[in-house]
C-alpha cells in the first residue's frame, strides 16, 4: 500500500462547479509558479470544452499536499457522457461529490452518487456555491442525506463528512457559518478521510487501461491505475483483453504521471498511481496492461448500454465534394471505428453493403458532439433522423428508454408544461415548491418524445425555465405518441435563393434559408404551418420591366433564419429525411431527393423510417 498517494474523482451534475473548483485547488496547492499565466477552467482543454463550457472527456491532474501526493479525476456532468464517469471510478479511492447550493439533488448527482456508492466509495460532500444570495445549504444537505438513504448507502458511507464551499471563491468550511479563507480545509479532509487501496508491488505489473488518448509525438497514450507490482520504463509488456486473449504486445517506451495537469516522464510507476504509458498500437479502453507473465485479465466497470442511434452515410448530395476533403465511406468508416475505440459510451455496426454505418449513443449531445468534430476535420456525410434502441424483456415485451426530467419553472407555467409532457406519455412524478411561485416537476418519459424538447420547454417557460433529463430505466413501451411535426418546405431546382421569392414565401412558413444560399432539389428549406409537405421555388426573381431593376431585390427585408445546432435540426427530421453535413454547412433533405421517386417510394410505404423507433417529427 502506498500511503503517499490518493486517487479521487470529483462528481456531481452538470455546471455544479467541479472544473472551478479544481482550478482554485491547483492554484492554491502550489502547482503553479506565481508568475505563472493560468487559464480559467484548465482542465477543458478541449476546442469544443472550452467553446460550450462543459467537461466531455474525463481527465487526471495530481496536487502535492503535505506530503502526499492527491490524483484528481475532474469528470463529465452532463447525462450524455455519464460513461466517462463510470470507467474513472474503478481508479479512485473517494470522490467528492459536489452539489450546488441552490439547485440542490438534480438527476445527474443521483446518477453519478449511485455510480460511486456501488463501488464502495465514501463521497465527502461538498455544498458548494454559497456565495449565491439564493442558497440553501441547509435544506440542500437534507436533500442529499435523503438521497443516499434512498440509494441504499451503507452505515460508513451515511456518515459522510461534509463542507461548505465556494469554489468561485476559493474557500472551503466545516461549517457554514465558519472561515472563509482557502481551500485547505478540503485538502485536509482528502488527506484525512481517503484511505489508499491495497495493492501488492511483489506481483508482476498489471493496470487497466481506463482513458486513451492520440498523441501526436507519443501515439496511443494509455491511463490507469497501477493495481500491482511496478511499471519500468523499456520492460516487455502485453494488452490481454476481458475475455483473457491477448491483444497486442510491445515496450514500455514512455512512463509518466500527473504534476499539476502537465505529464511528467518517470523511469518507475508505483501501485497505486495514475500513469500514462506509450508502446502499444492495438490496446484500447478496459484492456489489461500487464508483464508478460500475467494471463487473468483486471475486471472492468460494465458500462450501461446506448439508448439511441444514427446511421451515417457518404454525402449524396447535388453539392458533394464542395466544401469537405473527406468524402468517401472509407473515411467514414475508419473515423467511426477510431471513435468507439476511444470512446466507450459510443458503439459502432456496419449495415447490409459496408456503405453505411450505425453509430449508437447515451443522448443526442453526445452524437452531436462526434458530428461537430468530425465536420471540423473535414468530413461530409448524410445523417438519419435518431432512432431509440429497444429491448425485450424476458417474455418478449417490447421495452423502451425512459428518462427522468427534472424541471425548474415559474408557477404559471407549470401547466402548459405538464400538458405538453402528457402528449409525450410523460408522468408526473413529484412536484414541489422551491421558492416564491417557484415549482420543480419531476417526470419519467419515453426518450422517443423528448427529441428536441428542451427548445419547447424554453419557449413554454418564455426562457426561465432549466430543464435537466437523465437515463432512467428501460420500461414498457408506451404506444404511439400523438406529437407530429408540421410538412416540409421542399426546393424544387437547384441553384441559389432569391430574396425576392424568400419574401414571397414566408407567409406559408418558416424559412431556413437566405438570399444567395445554395439550395437543390429535395432540400428542405422551411417548414409549413400545417401538416403536408410542399415543393416551392426559392429562386423566383423579380420580372423585369421599364421601370423597374433586380438591384431593388436588394431592398427586400427578410425574416431572420432560426439559428439550429445539429441536435435541433436532427430533433425535426421525419423519417424519410436526412440531415447533410459539411465542414461549412447542414442542410436538411429528402432522403430520396427526386420527387417522382420519392412519390413511389411513398406509395410503396419504403420512404424512410416511419417506426414507433424513428424519433424524428418530436421536436415541435
């Protein structure tokens, strides 16, 4: 046992603080010089962390304190990446478990609290964000005992210490009337209350491999915990996956551990620590890295399985090629592979004829998020409207995904909100006052229906409400749904669209596009008001005459377009549409772009994916 070293994770729902709070603790430990430029929420290294805010990759950073030497796992909080959170716990020995102090319990803390707890792990709770006028340390931590005594939390891990904190601030307290300093008081608790796990360093080497990252100097870098015996810098090691084969089978060329968030080369890892290792090609996520002589695999976390999936194609459209540099299945294919080696919560099939792929995830954010990176590395392709995955239960009923919403929202909404959730099978499942006509509803509903909801529950709560969802079970399946997306504007030629026409045409529906954008036949370029697609033509000019000119089209004020990412544009897609993907474009289509064919198609009932499965048309 190495007493020197602590492995914890800090968890907690999404946006309660964990990043900031990690930040001010490095500042504070002396991880840094004084002189030294730092940036704010360091650990979301990231492009696309630091754009959104949000942590999507799990990632190690070590604190010296007194002595000891405190590996710190920062982890995901958004429902869509909870597989992050699930393979780091294996390497922790505690977690703290922050809650905001004014939000309180949400779905994510019940997830991630329940995680830990399974593992054996005794969180320390910190109640963060007192600096909030708003806060309700007191009634939060009855909220989160209750918690823990609902997940069915052992003697020892009921007696969880806890802190009052302000990780903003930088302070943390016994108590919450007590100093306001520094973050010391957490330092010293992690120190006092997580004890190092037992390993043996007499064994052979052995770690499971828990993150990977691509290093463009190193390769394939490896993380985990050492679980026995040593790591040596240029031994022969091997990967041995779960089932005991041997996967692959090299060096050890680099060795190193966390100093700060910095990897520092070592010569020896010791039992007990996180290090990242380099020298294999073939291992990947839950492999066992292992001396030669090591032939039973470390068991790893099960992970819960995706909920709901996408099929990606090559671009087929009039404007291919256009904007992307990778355009063929290959590509495609050999990009998606990469991705569900790397990343555990994301599987990947091909289907019939190796031209299409089916990439499967825990929730549209985490698909959004492989589309926005892959559109950034120069990728074109067509994307199906999402589908959820079902299953059957023992005696062959048909169960379905049902998540848990949690929703904040002025009283006078509430009811427009519980109707809109009855049209989606949605359930009340408790409702209470948080505050002066304040309410939380709390529902469990079919994820089929929740596609897209959270732009219609903003627009019901006129922009106040917050709305959090997260995986709740698989449950019987609730019947056809009565929700139903408006038709489709539909171009009929290709070319360019005129203002003059755009003009024209917005009192039938809202317009997706502007004047001089690229548009074809089958694209969808508005949505009407009423049910029934229609084709309409965007290039329409103005006749020319004596007395009038083209340039006074220039004068035509247009409507601003509605601004979608690619959740909300895969929220809307019915089940014989598509969404197209380029470097510098989405655009929404036909899946058969031919009217003619499309109309057969129709008729032989082939167009698309209609299925209780298909989860397009929920959005609206």
């Amino acid at each position: 046992m190495n007493n020197s070293i602590r492995n914890i994770t800090i968890i907690a729902h999404v946006d309660h603080g964990k990043t900031t709070l990690i930040d001010n603790l490095m500042k504070q430990s002396g991880s840094f010089r004084e002189n030294e430029i730092v940036d704010e929420r360091l650990m979301d290294s990231g492009e696309l962390e630091k754009e959104r805010g949000i942590t999507i990759l799990a990632k190690p950073a070590s604190i010296n304190w007194k002595n000891s030497r405190v590996n710190i796992i920062d982890t995901p909080g958004h429902r869509d990446f909870a597989a992050e959170v699930e393979r780091v716990l294996s390497m922790a020995d505690g977690a703290l478990l922050l809650i905001d102090s004014t939000e309180g319990v949400m779905p994510q803390t019940k997830f991630v609290l329940a995680k830990a707890l399974r593992q054996g792990l005794k969180p320390i709770v910190v109640i963060n964000k007192l600096d909030k006028p708003d806060q309700r340390a007191n009634e939060v931590l009855e909220e989160t005992f209750d918690l823990f005594v609902s997940l069915d939390a052992n003697e020892e891990q009921l007696d969880f210490p806890v802190l009052y904190a302000s990780g903003r601030s930088g302070w943390a307290s016994k108590e919450l009337d007590g100093p306001r300093e520094n973050l010391n008081p957490l330092l010293d608790l992690i120190i006092d209350q997580v004890k190092p796990a037992e390993f043996d360093k007499s064994k052979p080497f052995a770690m499971l491999s828990t993150l990977l990252y691509a290093d463009s100097f190193l390769g394939r870098s490896l993380v985990g915990r050492i679980s026995q015996g040593t790591a040596k810098a240029n031994q022969q090691i091997k990967a041995i996956n779960l089932q005991g084969e041997k996967v692959d089978e090299g060096r050890l060329t680099k060795i190193f551990r966390y100093e700060g968030t910095k990897k520092v080369p070592i010569d020896v890892g010791e039992a007990g620590d996180i290090v990242v290792i380099a020298g294999l090609e073939k291992a990947n996520v839950a492999d066992t890295i292992c001396d030669l002589d090591v032939n039973e695999p470390i068991a790893a976390t099960p992970i819960d399985p995706p909920t709901m999936s996408i099929t990606i194609t090559v671009n087929s459209s009039p404007l291919a090629g256009i904007e992307g540099k990778k355009l063929t299945s290959t590509q495609i294919r050999d990009r998606l592979v990469l991705e569900a080696q790397n990343n555990v919560g994301i599987t990947f099939s091909e289907n019939t004829g190796k031209d299409s792929f089916e990439i499967s995830g825990r929730g549209e954010l985490m698909l959004e998020i492989l589309l926005t990176q892959m559109r950034r590395e120069g990728f074109e392709m067509t994307v199906s409207p999402p589908k959820v995955l079902f299953k059957k239960d023992d005696n062959g009923n048909r169960l379905e995904p049902i998540e848990e919403i949690t929703m904040d929202l002025d009283e006078e909404y509430s009811s427009k909100v519980i109707d809109s959730m009855n049209r989606r099978k949605g359930k009340l499942i408790d409702l209470k006052d948080t505050g002066k006509d304040k309410k939380r509803l709390i529902f469990h509903a079919p994820t089929r229906g929740l596609m897209g909801y959270t732009s219609r529950f903003l627009t019901l709560t006129k922009g106040n409400g917050v709305i959090n969802r997260i995986f709740h079970s698989y449950g019987k399946f609730e019947g056809e749904m009565e929700v139903r997306r408006n038709g489709a504007l539909i171009s009929m030629e290709k070319g360019k669209a005129v203002a003059f026409a755009i003009y024209n045409l917005q009192a039938r529906g809202e317009m997706f596009v502007t004047h001089n954008d690229s548009v074809y036949a089958g694209m969808i370029v508005g949505l009407a008001p009423k049910p029934g697609d229609m084709i309409i033509n965007v290039m329409k000019g103005k006749k020319l005459t004596n007395m009038r000119t083209q340039g006074t089209d220039e004068n035509v004020v247009l409507t601003p377009i509605r601004k979608m990412s690619i959740a909300e544009q895969l929220s809307i897609l019915n089940g014989d549409e598509a969404l197209e993907i380029t470097p510098k474009s989405c655009r929404l289509r036909k899946a058969i772009l031919d009217p003619h064919e499309r109309k057969k198609s129709e008729k032989s009932g082939a167009a698309g994916d209609m299925s209780p499965g298909g989860m397009g048309g929920m959005g609206m």
